[in-house]
C-alpha cells in the first residue's frame, strides 16, 4: 500500500511539476516562440511554409486536431485551418492560416495570410512565401494554485501581437523540398517584472527553422511510395527529425510508420475518398521519459480540393 501510494504522489507530483513547466514556458516567454508540431506535417504544409501558398494548382482547404500526450494534464491541444489558392493565373499564391493551441493554463490562437510569388522553371516551381499574422494569447495562472508566490497570481488577460514569416517551397511532379522561418518576431512577456506588455523584437537567434522534403515513387501500377522528412532547428537546442514513409494502394489508401528523434513513433492511415476530398489518422507512441504517463498522441487530417477547371486534377495530388 505503502508504495502504491508513493508511486501515486510521484506521478501526481511529476503531473504538477509538468503543468508548472508548460506554463512557465508560455509565461516567461508569454506569447512566445513555441510552434506546434504534428505528425501529419506532409498535409498541413501551408501552416509552416507560406511558399506552399497555392501549391495544388486549386482551391485547397486541410484542418487537423491533434491530441498530445493522452492522459497527462496540461498536455497540448492543436487545431489548425488553412485555405489557399493559385491566383494571377498561377503566378501568385494566396492563403490564410488558423491555429489555435492550448497547453496547460495557457491558450494561443494566430490568424495569419499567406503570400506567394511562383517561378515557373523547366519541369518544376520554385515559389516565394511572405506570411503576415496576429498572435493572441490568454493565460489563467490561477489554477496553478501558487498562492505563496505572487509572480504566478498575474494573469496577462488576452494580449495580441504580430507576427512575421518567410518560406520557400521547390516542387517538381514527383519532389519537393521546403525551407522556411514561421516566427521571425520574438513576442515575449517577463511577468516577473510585474508587467503584461507585450515585448517584440525581431532576433535570430529566436527562428525556427524548417527543412521539408519528400516524393513520390512509384513501386507498379497499384503502389507507390511516399518517403517524407521534416528537420526542425532552433539555437539553443537539439535539432529534431522527422522521418515518415507511406505506402499507397491503388491511388486511395495509405499507411505508413515514422520516426521523430527523441519524442516518439508514429502510425498512419488515411484514404483518398474521391478525388477532392482525403482523410488521414495518425498515433505517436512516445518514446521520451514520458511514456509512462500518457497513452500517446493522436491527429485527425481532413483535406479539400476544390477545382474549378475540369482538365486538372485527373488523379489525386500527392503533395
């Protein structure tokens, strides 16, 4: 009994001690430089590169929820939006981004536009992404039941601030590869002064930098498959890497496994409904010394095409 109940404080105490960690992230660095990520990266490619702004050749829409760490409290809570379209007769992309996320007593929405200006080279695009956006963030430091210690009894209330981004995006039928900096403005909060204003400064040493590539080979007439790669890198800490493979049956169903480097393992599956419309699922089975406080993660995709021009889009795109 005596050690059931010590394992239970542990957890609790780790529960408490993870919750604190979350927050004090998002409070010392208030509106700060903390970017989701997801699994299912390859579909939601517009919410990290606005150089993917227009990339389908057609009206485009994804939404995504992922559910982070199940069963750990103040584990992070996404849902993403994107639209984005060809514009100037495919000369010019066009998006706008949602992301709202929730990790511990912390909630952060952006709305943001996507830019893109595209260069028709031999076989392949090579596009030019701006992103512009607002980030608002809301902070209710009252449940962590702090009250010895009056840094944690400030609450920010709702605080906004901007946002800037830059991406490019090369793409050929069968590749693409992608580099872009989502954050390029430091928002920050010190609550230790006992101010709530928000501070923004444009510092390098604060980008996020992503490196995307992936294709498509095809195996036969029925399998192909779909290799995919995502580096993430920041100053100050380790590099991670995301490696994921899908195979696709018959140009309709898919599955795959992946790896991401010091977080977890991954499974998909999803499935071309018709040619518009894709869904996808996708579990992370941590690896991290947090796997024996949370039964994993999931993420739900949901994509649209919607295309005005009947001599496009014969067979779904891949990318």
């Amino acid at each position: 009994m005596y050690k059931t109940e010590s394992k239970m404080k542990t957890i609790m105490n780790f529960h408490k001690s993870l919750l604190l960690v979350l927050s004090m992230a998002s409070c010392f660095v208030s509106i700060g430089q903390f970017d989701p990520h997801f699994t299912q990266y390859m579909f939601n490619e517009a919410i990290i590169n606005p150089g993917y702004a227009g990339s389908r050749e057609c009206l485009s829409g994804t939404m995504l929820y992922r559910q982070q760490w199940v069963g750990l409290d103040g584990a992070p809570t996404t849902l993403t939006g994107s639209v984005h379209s060809p514009i100037m007769a495919g000369k010019l992309g066009a998006g706008i981004n949602f992301v709202n996320e929730k990790i511990g007593v912390s909630q952060r929405t952006s709305f943001s536009v996507n830019a893109a200006y595209k260069l028709k080279l031999r076989n392949a695009t090579l596009s030019y992404g701006l992103q512009l956006g607002l980030v608002s963030l809301s902070e209710n430091l009252s449940q962590l039941n702090l009250q010895n210690d009056q840094q944690f009894m400030v609450s920010s209330g709702n605080k906004t601030a901007p946002n800037l981004g830059f991406g490019m995006y090369y793409s050929t039928e069968k590749w693409y590869g992608g580099i872009s900096i989502p954050r390029m403005i430091h928002n920050r909060i010190d609550v230790s002064t006992g101010s709530t204003e928000v501070q923004n400064s444009f510092n390098v040493g604060y980008f996020h930098y992503y490196l995307t590539g992936g294709g498509v080979i095809a195996v036969n007439n029925l399998i192909k498959v779909r290799p995919n790669a995502m580096l993430k890198a920041v100053k100050g800490a380790p590099a991670q890497l995301d490696l994921n493979a899908n195979v696709l049956f018959n140009d309709m169903i898919w599955a795959g496994l992946g790896y991401r480097t010091g977080d977890a393992v991954n499974f998909m599956l999803g499935a071309f409904i018709n040619k518009q419309l894709r869904v996808g699922y996708s579990y992370d089975y941590t690896l991290s010394m947090l796997q024996d406080y949370n039964t994993g993660s999931h993420e739900i995709m949901i994509g649209y095409d919607l295309n005005f021009s009947k001599d496009k889009m014969v067979s779904p795109r891949y990318f």
